[in-house]
C-alpha cells in the first residue's frame, strides 16, 4: 500500500483499520468469505485498464487479445467446476446474473414465482422493493412453518394455478438441502423455466456437498465471493440452446463494458476451486457449521429447522426477547460479526427481525475445526443470553482476539 499510503493517507487508513478489524475478528457472514492472496492480486491488476466489450474474439475495442484469454480461461474453468454446457462470466453481481436470466425469457408483467424474501429467499427474487418485483407478476412460496422447510407439494400446488413462466430456486437464508431435479418437474409440469440461484452454495454444489442443480435445472445462477471464495462477481451456467440469449442480455441488454480484473480473479478463483484441497475445505466448512449449530441448540437458543445441512445457520431469538438487530450490534462489540435476518414467521421489520444468520465459510478459510466452532457457540449464547452485560462482552471480545490472532487470514 505504499503508493495508496502516499497518494491518499485517508482511504490508506481506512483500509488498514478494515484489515485489522478482519484480522482481530471472527467474521461469520454466512454470504462473505476470504479471498486468496493470488485473487487479491489479479484483482488489483492492470486487468482495469481496459475496456472490452463484447465477448472472446468479437469485442468492439482493439488491444483486448489478453482479455480473450483470461475471460475464456474464466469460461472454460467454470465450464469444467460445474459440469456445464455454457458459461457467462461477465455479471457484475449475483443480482445481474438473475436478471440477465429473467430478461432472456421474460417480458414485463409475465408471472414469477419464487421464495419469500422473508423466509429464506432473496431481494432479486421477486421482492417488491427489487427490479424483480417491479418488472413482473410475482408469486411467492415459502416453508411449512411447522418444520420449517420446503413442502415441494405446496410448491407444485402454487405453480399450478400461477402458470409462472419462470420458477426460481435457491436462497440466502435456508440451512437446508434443496431438492433442485423437484423444481425442474415442478416447472416442466406447468411449461415454466427454472432457474436455481446457488449464490450461498456454490462451493458446496462444485464439491458434492449438496446436490448440483447443473445439468438438471434450466438455468443456474451464482456469485463467486461466497462459499466459492472469489472476488465480488457474478456468472451464469446454462445449456447451448439458451446460451445466445442469455449472452445478449447481459451485453448489450443490461451492462457496458465487463470489469476484466475481476473476471481475472474469477478465473483464480474456478482454478483453486477445482483443486482437491478446495472439496476439503468444503466439507469443514459443513462440519463447522453442525458444530456450531449443536452448541446452540444445547445452550437453549432455537435454530431454525432443528439444525443446518450446509454452511449456514438461522437463529430464532423470540424465547430471548430481543431482536436481531440488537443481538448483531452486541456480538459486534465482541468482535463476532452477524446480521440479523427474518425467520419464519417474521413479526418484524427487516431492519430490525426476530433472527440471526451465522455462517462458517469465511472462518473456516482460516483454518478454524470444529472444537473452534463449539467455542464460538458458547460465546454467542453468552451473549444473546446477557445481551446488556458490558462486563462478559468485554471479556469476549479479548477471548475473540485472542483465538483470531493464532488463526490468519491466510494461513500457509
């Protein structure tokens, strides 16, 4: 940062400040991870220069020969990772991707059925605050609120008398396995195309870790800086016959010109998932997270659906009357980094909720076991239990300090 630093001291600060939270910190944000040094720096390559629009071999810039090379080294690796036919690597976010989908198969006002934002979906899916919920006729299914997961019957029901032409698949905030070849029937049986959004799960669906919707669903969508553990990004998979026009509507329907250094760590990224040590790492972080999750429910704190099948965990925190919010805010100080998410049932706002998302890829990439987790749990659970307790928060926080320092952010 030596250039950053004599440049411009403010932002070489904040960012050093950034560091040292992350480095003395346990950060388990179930939808954020830690980046490789290799993705950081073809992140921060001269990639940015330049400008390359359009695709390999058909850009409407000259000079973008190393450009080709990268994107279609990106394409070809995510081709081999998920076993897919076609590849765009181009959206800037997991939102772009979703709605480079629905634009190569929709038009304005057509019906979409997807999960509620409120019980494990996400905004591109329908939300009405959302591009998605603006543009189309939006339908919603949700989980049995007695078990707390998907009944694919009631889904089937739904999609009956919605006729949708597209069903979405995939969440951000459901700890269970999704039954992706259910879907596909459920959209083959009313003429609708179905698209699994696996942003949360990617690393684990490459892995074998949960059942891979590639191949079996219409479309799949994905970001890369979760549980694949890339740069902040975006990509579709797709068979042939849908690849010209989900191509066209990334460019030239919705976005300029393709950011190339992040489509360079994009291909860092497909190359270290495919490594033999990327499956291990997977399968600890699904470890974790079943360790963290019986600590929990033992310490007398409700998980949502009795438990967690991949990298996440919902907590529901009515029988400790306080809200998610006020639980993030307190495990902050710890130094334990949450957010408060909606759960099932959901009395308030967003902005405030009844729950808490944890997550364990991001500490999982420091090397952190399961006897880590447990001791995680415990700390939660402290905390939670005594949310007002200045005293046990402060003892956490340099108990949290303590054990992050002895695991870093790049171990060798």
């Amino acid at each position: 940062m030596s250039y950053l630093s004599h440049t411009d001291p403010q932002i070489a600060d904040i960012i050093e400040k950034e560091r040292q939270r992350q480095v003395g910190g346990l950060e388990l944000i179930a939808s954020e991870n830690l980046v490789s040094r290799a993705v950081l720096e073809a992140m921060g390559s001269i990639m940015t220069n330049k400008y390359a629009e359009g695709y390999p071999g058909k850009r409407y810039y000259g000079g973008c020969e190393f450009h080709d090379m990268a994107e279609n080294l990106a394409r070809d690796r995510a081709k081999q990772l998920f076993g897919a036919e076609h590849a765009n690597v181009q959206p800037h976010s997991g939102t772009q991707a979703n709605m480079a989908v629905y634009f190569s198969v929709m038009k304005c006002g057509d019906p979409l059925m997807s999960m509620s934002l409120s019980q494990g979906g996400h905004l591109s899916h329908g939300s009405p605050v959302s591009f998605s919920g603006t543009f189309y006729t939006v339908s919603q299914y949700g989980v049995d609120l007695k078990t707390e997961t998907l009944d694919y019957g009631v889904v089937a029901e739904m999609a009956r008398k919605v006729r949708p032409k597209v069903i979405v698949c995939g969440a951000s905030a459901y700890p269970r396995i999704i039954d992706f070849k259910a879907f596909q029937e459920i959209a083959d049986d009313v003429g609708a195309v179905c698209m699994a959004d696996i942003a949360h799960i990617a690393g684990l669906c490459a892995t074998g870790f949960h059942p891979s919707p590639v191949g079996t669903v219409d479309f799949t969508t994905s970001t890369t800086h979760k549980t694949l553990r890339g740069p902040r990004g975006g990509f579709i998979l797709c068979n042939n016959d849908r690849a010209a026009a989900t191509d066209k509507a990334i460019f030239p329907g919705m976005q300029g010109g393709p950011l190339m250094h992040t489509i360079a760590a994009k291909a860092v990224c497909f190359k270290e998932a495919l490594s033999p040590s990327f499956a291990d790492y997977q399968r600890q972080i699904v470890k974790n997270a079943k360790a963290m999750a019986e600590v929990l429910s033992s310490e007398g704190l409700r998980v949502v659906s009795g438990g967690t099948d991949n990298h996440l965990i919902l907590l529901d925190l009515s029988a400790q009357h306080i809200t998610g919010l006020e639980a993030e805010v307190a495990l902050g100080k710890a130094g334990i980094t949450v957010n408060k998410n909606t759960i099932p049932n959901e009395t308030r706002s967003p902005f405030v909720t009844s729950g808490l998302r944890v997550g364990t890829p991001a500490v999982t990439s420091r090397g952190m076991k399961e006897e880590n987790m447990r001791q995680i749990g415990h700390w939660i659970a402290s905390i939670v239990k005594d949310i007002k307790n200045e005293a046990v928060i402060g003892k956490i926080r340099t108990d949290v300090e303590a054990m992050a320092t002895r695991y870093p952010l790049y171990p060798e």
